[in-house]
C-alpha cells in the first residue's frame, strides 16, 4: 500500500505585528496561485502558525512541518513567502531534506519552485535577502 503524499499550505504571521487576519490571506494568495499553476489544492492541509516571530526558533506548528518531511509525508510544501517560514539560517537545509525525500517547495509570493532548475541557487540568494533585511530592521529599531 502506498502513502498518498499530501499537499500542506503553510501560513505564519507575527502577533506584535500583524493581524490574526493574515493566515487567512496567506492561505487565500497560496490557493490562488496554485490554483493558477493547475495544481490542485481542494484536499491541502493547512496549518496556520500564529504563535510568534518567523525569525526565532520553530514553533509548534513549524515541528508538525518538519516532522511531515521527516515521515515523508509531503508531495508539496506550499508558503506565501519563503521568509515568512522559517529562520533564514535553516532554510536552505530544510527544502532540500523535503526535495531529497520526494517533495516539492513552492513559495507563491517569490518565485520559488523545486521543480525549476536552478532552484538551490534561488533559495539561497532569497534566504540572505531575507537574512540581511531582518538583520537592518533589528538595527534600525534598535536605534529609535
């Protein structure tokens, strides 16, 4: 008997920063874009992760995630934006644990997909974008 790899759409948002609303909206601009790449997405498990700061440590939801991978669980790992998932210092190990195990990574709002060629490249020049920006936000606060 094989294991039917399941689709999982995952949504963070900050709670000093931005509505519990975001998830929702997350989740509605993942759908769309599958939806536009003709990928169905009617059976995806969702996980919204509300409990804090996408740039520390896993979260709860994050482990269910990473513990999917793991179990080789995951046909496609869906996110709105490739720095809204996890601390940019992991994730270029993660993806390609969830390619090496039979996955698929689409981050919508950036233009990722495993399934382009020169997709290790592009994930790691986003995740030190994404690494460089935060580190300049924490800066620029810390100042004022």
């Amino acid at each position: 008997m094989s294991l039917r790899k399941k689709l999982v759409i995952y949504t963070h948002f900050s709670p000093d920063m931005q509505s519990r609303k975001t998830c929702a909206a997350q989740e509605q601009k993942v759908r769309d874009a599958l939806g536009k790449m003709g990928i169905d997405h009617s059976e995806a498990v969702v996980i919204h992760d509300k409990t804090g700061s996408g740039t520390k440590t896993f979260h709860d939801a994050l482990a269910e995630v990473v513990e999917m991978v793991e179990r080789k669980e995951i046909g496609i790992l869906a996110v709105d934006n490739q720095a809204r998932f996890m601390p940019a210092d992991e994730t270029f190990a993660f993806i390609t644990e969830l390619v090496n195990s039979g996955g698929r990574f689409i981050s919508t709002g950036d233009g990722t997909d495993t399934a382009d060629s020169g997709w290790d490249l592009r994930v790691k020049m986003m995740a030190l974008m994404y690494q460089t920006t935060i580190r300049n936000l924490r800066k620029r606060i810390r100042r004022s």
